[in-house]
C-alpha cells in the first residue's frame, strides 16, 4: 500500500528543483481547501464556535494566572520581573498558538497508523502531510493566539524598552521563526509516530511542553537543561535568546549578541531536519496488515 502511494506521489516528500517547489504548492493548496472545508464546517454552528473558542482562551489564560499567582508572592522569578516573564509567555504563546492552529492535527497522525486509516491520506492525490495537517482544522484554536496576542500586548505596554530599529524589527521575525521551530517539532514528532505507533504523550512532552518551559526564565532552570534546549532541540530560540536582546538582559549560557538574530536561521535548518524525518518515517509505513 505504501510502495503504491508513493509512487503515485502521495508521499508528499517532494523533489528537487522545480519538481519540489512544485509540491510544495501543490501541499499548499491541498493544505487550504481542507482547512477551509473545515472552517466552513465549523461556522454552520457558530454559537459553538464562539463558545468552544472562549473555553480553549480560558483554558490557555489559566498558565498565565497560575504565573500571576507566583507573583503575588514574589517580587521577581529567577531574577526577572512579572512584565518579562509576562513578554517571555507572549511570545511562546503567540508561535506555538500559530503552530497549533495551523498543524496541531499532527497530534492524531499515531492514531491513524494503528487503526489504518492513514491508508485513506496515501492514496489521494495530495501530499500526506498537507492533509494530516489540515485534518480537523480547529479554528477555536484562535483562542489560544487571541490570549497570548493579549498577555504580550500588555507586557509592551508595562515595559519601557529602549526600542531600535533592530528591536522593532526582531518582533514579527522572532514570532513567525519561533512558530517554524515549533512546526518543525510537530512534524518530526508526527513522522516518530510510524515508529511508536502510539507516542502521543511522548510528542506533547516536546510541544505543549516545550512552549510551558518557555514561558518562564531560563535562569529558573538547571545549566544542563538550557544547554539542551539551545544546542540540541533549540527552542530557545523561540524567545529566550531574542528576547533577552530586546530587554538587554544577560544572555543563557554567556551566548554572543548575534545569535539574537538568527532564529531564521534555526526555523529553516528545523523544519529541513523535520521533512527528512517525515520522509524516513512515511517511508517506513506498512500499513496495519488487516
């Protein structure tokens, strides 16, 4: 069943050249018209919407009151004070919001390779992962980027930055490079389902709880902990390295100015690691032999 599809180029893995940019339009475009059947499908009932919508905002609003809590009690967490700490949560809110709406369906990718259905995706002319990913597109997922669009305007406000041109300019950039390294997690944690089968914990460890770890200091972690997630799974890059620029703080780990600017860099060398584990791992797909 796999051979098949792929030969028929429902692998999604792409080529080289003009054959690859080729697919990524063609994934873009699957990718859409799925994600718009769903959003249709979801605005027939739009008391629902808005309900389920509001209860994803308050259920993602409560990290952000169990912080305030903290600070009840506190002055300063790991030496930061609650309008940086409330920046630091802004920013992993927002991209890993962005993510979550955008592919967070990755999540059930496990439960198709044990019941098979993911034999229905191969066979359709369509990139895998463009259809995976716009599965059940949730659009009541806004409520997650609506809450930390609000928690990172509100530290903008508290904060007397010294704004520069390259200040200004890294906000938008380290927002959409962080929202690529948490695609690029998803991806690769989906393409470790082939092989596990049945690891969705294991890849929320790295997702959900990547972007929980995130917000708040790195100075409230162990070295060898912030060691990892700066050279080896580089979520810091998300908004520790760029936002300790924008406030001029010290830096994790005595790092030089200039990796503040290179989450770009990182989203791009991310998501090229993720496709060639999602190809190895789609490759790697037998079906469920029933």
């Amino acid at each position: 069943m796999a051979e098949t599809a792929h030969e028929a180029g429902g692998d999604g893995a792409g080529g080289n050249g003009a054959g690859g940019n080729g697919r990524v339009v063609e994934g873009l475009r699957a990718y859409g018209l799925i994600a718009a059947m769903w959003v249709r499908s979801t605005m027939a009932y739009r008391t629902s919407f808005v309900l389920t919508t509001f209860g994803n905002f308050a259920m993602t609003a409560l990290d952000f009151v169990a912080i305030l809590l903290m600070f009840s009690r506190v002055d300063a967490l790991g030496g930061w004070s609650l309008a940086e700490v409330a920046f630091l949560y802004g920013l992993s809110g927002v991209s890993f919001g962005l993510t979550d709406l955008s592919i967070g369906s990755m999540e059930r990718l496990g439960r198709r390779v044990r019941d098979g259905t993911l034999d229905t995706l191969l066979v359709r002319p369509a990139p895998v992962l463009a259809q995976v990913a716009a599965d059940r597109f949730a659009l009541r997922r806004l409520g997650r980027v609506t809450q930390g669009v609000l928690v990172l305007g509100y530290a903008l406000v508290v904060m007397d930055i010294d704004w520069t041109a390259a200040k200004l300019l890294l906000m938008p950039v380290m927002v959409l490079s962080g929202a690529g390294i948490f695609c690029a997690v998803f991806v690769a944690a989906g393409a470790f389902q082939f092989v596990a089968q049945d690891a969705s914990e294991v890849a929320n460890a790295f997702t959900y709880g990547g972007t929980t770890m995130l917000q708040y200091p790195p100075t409230v972690f162990a070295l060898d902990l912030v060691r990892g997630v700066t050279f080896v799974m580089p979520l810091a890059f998300v908004n520790w390295l760029p936002a300790s620029y924008v406030l001029g703080r010290p830096y994790p780990l005595d790092l030089p100015q200039w990796v503040a600017f290179t989450p770009p860099l990182v989203a791009v060398a991310c998501c090229a690691v993720a496709g060639l584990a999602w190809r190895a791992g789609l490759r790697s797909y037998r079906s469920t032999g029933s």
